[in-house]
C-alpha cells in the first residue's frame, strides 16, 4: 500500500479527527473510504450519462430511420 501526503487547514484537520473518532476509526480509514465513495460514485454517474446518451442516440437512429 502506498501512502499521500497533502497539506490541508487545521480546520478540516480537526474536522477529520472528529469524524473519524466519532466513527471509531483512524482518520486513514476515514480518508481511504471517502476516497473509494468518490471513485465508485464517479464512475456510477459516468455510467449513467453514458447510457443516457446511448438511448439518446437510439431515438434519433430510429427517427431518421
């Protein structure tokens, strides 16, 4: 496992803290599964703009068919 390192305000420092405590977790916990929310919510909209476009580019196929 690899780590990142990244400055932030203290205010969201202690932000985290509190979460993570509040959470009974370590704030790397926290972090890596805000982390893998994000990438799994990413690729969730990604795939339904996509097969929004899909059905858009069916109707017009069948229109101009």
């Amino acid at each position: 496992m690899s780590s990142i390192t990244f400055k932030i305000d203290d205010k969201k420092k202690m932000l985290l803290e509190e979460t993570a405590k509040s959470l009974n977790v370590s704030v790397d916990e926290l972090m890596n599964e805000a982390l893998d929310n994000y990438m799994k919510e990413k690729e969730e909209r990604f795939q339904a703009a996509r097969a929004y476009v899909r059905e858009r580019y069916l109707e017009l196929y069948k229109r101009l068919a």
